[in-house]
C-alpha cells in the first residue's frame, strides 16, 4: 500500500518498548503484592512458621515442671507418713515396756504376799516353839525352832524382842507399865514380834518402864 507510510515487512514481530519511566517491573509488582498482602516481609513470614516449636517446648517443659512437683509432694506425703508410723511405733513400744514393768510390779506384789501370808501362818509356830524351849522343852524343840527362824530370817524375816530399846508404838504393842525415870522403853519382852522384808508383820508385845 503507498501513501500512508512505511510499509511494515510481513513476518516481522513488532518493536519491544522499554518500560515508561516511573512504572514498575511486572515481577516487582508481583513482589509488592506479596508483601502488602500478608503484611510481612517473606523473612518474617518464614520465622513465623517456627512459631509452633516453640509453643510445643514451651508446653513441655511447664508439663515436665508439674510433673516435678507432683512427685515432690508424693514424697512429702511418704515422709509423713512414714513419721507417723514410727511415732506410733516410739509411743507402743514404751506402752509395752511400761506394761512389762506393772506386770513385773504386779507379780512381785503377789508373791510377796503370798510369802508373806505363810509367814504369818507360821508365827504361831515359832511361839510354841519358844515357849517349849523357856519351860524345858528339850534340845530337839531348840534345834527345830533355830532351824525355822534361820530358813526364814534368810528370806528376810526380823524377830523383835530386844528389851531396853526406846518404845515404839510402830513396832510395840505396850500391854503392861511400870514406873521409871526418863523417857519411855521397853522393860521386858512377853511376846516376840517380827518384821517380814523391813515391815512390821507382827508388833512385839512389851512391859514398858517410865
């Protein structure tokens, strides 16, 4: 065609135009787009993603802390416990001991008693004897009697019958008086009187002078 200008070779591609000044690059504009639409920048957006670990630690480690602190009270509950068992164990053994003690107590009581109360079933015994030996009894109501009173002297009997010792009323029973001078004490001894382990089974019977 003439008249309108030059003729444009066919097959030709059209002339490239350089990007006007002042507009941007497509992949600039791409990247813009990127980074005002999620508000970060591709770094930030990336650190964002380790987010999660950290929680999950985080979780973790406040877990593994009350789980400490579970275990820590167990044992401070054992432990009293275990306080509480050996406190009653202190308190039943002395309760026992002390038991053993007033069964001890109890039982050297009785026997004393009964030892006691055969003595002084026996007292009628040694007086007959005693009075045999003073009006002539012979030498073998002497060797029975001695024998007797030793066996129970050594178990722990005391014959009271000593005149000129002070009176007693714990261990005198005054049935007759006779005038003297001074204070109070035995004159004659008309019955012996005993004394069973330092107490008095039997009080003497006395004549008192003064």
């Amino acid at each position: 065609m003439s008249g309108t200008g030059a003729d444009v070779p066919t097959g030709a591609e059209p002339e490239r135009t350089s990007p006007v000044e002042g507009e941007a690059a497509p992949s600039a504009v791409a990247e813009d787009q990127v980074v005002s639409e999620s508000g970060e920048a591709p770094e930030a957006a990336a650190g964002s993603s380790d987010a999660p670990g950290g929680d999950l630690d985080a979780t973790a480690g406040m877990a593994a802390e009350v789980e400490v602190d579970v275990v820590f009270s167990e044992i401070a509950a054992v432990m009293s416990e275990r306080d509480e068992y050996r406190d009653s164990l202190v308190r039943l053994q002395a309760d026992f001991e002390n038991y053993k003690k007033r069964v001890s107590k109890q039982t050297d009581d009785m026997r004393d008693r009964a030892a006691e109360s055969l003595v002084e079933k026996l007292l009628p015994v040694l007086d007959t004897a005693e009075l045999a030996i003073a009006h002539g009894g012979g030498e073998g109501v002497a060797q029975l009697s001695a024998t007797l009173s030793g066996v129970l002297e050594r178990e722990g009997l005391e014959r009271i019958d000593k005149a000129g010792e002070p009176f007693d009323p714990n261990c005198h029973d005054a049935v007759a008086h006779e005038p003297g001078d001074g204070g109070q004490e035995v004159a004659e001894v008309m019955r012996s009187g005993y004394r069973w382990r330092g107490r008095v089974l039997r009080p003497a019977m006395v004549k008192v002078r003064g």
